[in-house]
C-alpha cells in the first residue's frame, strides 16, 4: 500500500513539472541573471503582465488562471531591488520567452 502510494505521489509531481507547470526552467535561470534585461522585455510585450510591488487582492479576477501562468518574481536591480510579480499570457508567453532568449544568444 505505501509502494503505492508513493507512486502516485511521484506520478502527480512527474505530470505537474512537466505538464502543469508554467513557464521554462532554462528561461527563469536566464531572468535570474538578467534581471534588468527580462523587467525590460515583459514591459515591452504585451503577453507579460508586471505587478511592482504587492499583487492586488483581486489580481486573479484581473488575471485569471486558465489564461494567465504566474506569479513569477523577480528582483530587479535597476528599481532599486524592488520585487516584482509577473505574469504571462497562455498560450502567448512561450513565443516571448524564446524571443528573449534568442535576443540573448545573438549577442554571444
């Protein structure tokens, strides 16, 4: 019975990273070391929703799960350390992420 138990618990995690989970781990590493660079391109696509600061009481009547992944956060230097929430419209944030990464590695 415990065999199975912890199977199921391993399969829900397995599905939820790989399926459930919003947003590319590669990417997030990548904002982690650009922090002022990733603030600077989720202000400037519209996919992106940025919360400065606390998220409002009613942010999932703003954004609602089923079309918005997030919260994210980010510390971003260039606010003077200021955490920000951000947010990513579905299906669109993908296409953004690869975008900023593209951005990137054109410039290595």
């Amino acid at each position: 019975m415990i065999e199975f138990a912890i199977a199921v618990i391993v399969a829900a995690a397995t599905y939820w990273f790989f399926i459930l989970r919003p947003g590319r781990l590669d990417f997030w590493r990548f904002v982690a070391k650009h922090p002022d660079a990733a603030y600077d391109h989720f202000k400037a696509d519209g996919c992106w929703k940025v919360f400065e600061g606390e998220l409002p009481k009613n942010y999932r009547n703003i954004l609602p799960k089923r079309e918005w992944g997030g919260p994210f956060r980010i510390t971003v230097p260039k606010l003077g350390g200021k955490l920000v929430h951000v947010f990513g419209r579905r299906p669109d944030f993908g296409r953004s992420q690869d975008d900023f990464l593209n951005k990137f590695a054109r410039r290595t």
